[in-house]
C-alpha cells in the first residue's frame, strides 16, 4: 500500500532552481531518504525505498556525498576482526617443510 503526498510549488520556484516538478520530487525524496538514513530512522534499504533507487545505487551516492555508510567504533572493529583472523600461518620453504605462526 502507498500513500500519496501533494504540494504547491510556484513556477518562479521552479525557474530559480532550473528544473522541472519531476526533477524536484527526485531531488526531495533523495534529501528526505538520506535525511532519515543519517538520522537512523531508516534502514539503508528503506532510504534506498524512499529515493527510489536499490540499494546499491544509493550507496554509490551516498558515497558520491561523503556521507558515511557503515558507522562502526574503530576499537569495535579492531577487536571483531582479531577473532576472526587469528595468528596468521605463513609456509617455511626450508628442508624440513615446517609452517611457522605468527
């Protein structure tokens, strides 16, 4: 189910800005959607909903906005990605053949 939404724009409006009513609902839904996204009151997907577009497109332009996408506590990531890696095994090309850890 949607709902429609409806608004009064004025010509000269229209004429200042150099676009048409399209273009301009375009641009309001994607200012709203990355708005609501920054704010956390929309998840990535629903934002990329309210623009319009999939998810990876408003991705790409998030980015082309230098808007931050995934915002994580640096010493939070640090500590998940040492659980995941572990000690790094690297082959010894000596006569014995032994791996050595590091």
């Amino acid at each position: 189910m949607t709902e429609t939404m409806t608004f009064e724009v004025s010509q000269d409006l229209l004429a200042s800005l150099k676009i048409g009513i399209q273009d301009l609902a375009q641009e309001i839904r994607l200012m709203a959607a990355i708005t609501y996204f920054q704010e956390k009151k929309l998840s990535l997907g629903k934002a990329a909903d309210l623009a319009g577009c999939n998810r990876l497109s408003f991705m790409d332009i998030l980015a082309q906005k230098g808007i931050v996408i995934f915002d994580y506590d640096e010493s939070i990531v640090d500590s998940e990605l040492a659980l995941v890696t572990g000690p790094v095994v690297v082959p010894c090309h000596n006569k014995s053949n032994t791996q050595r850890s590091y």
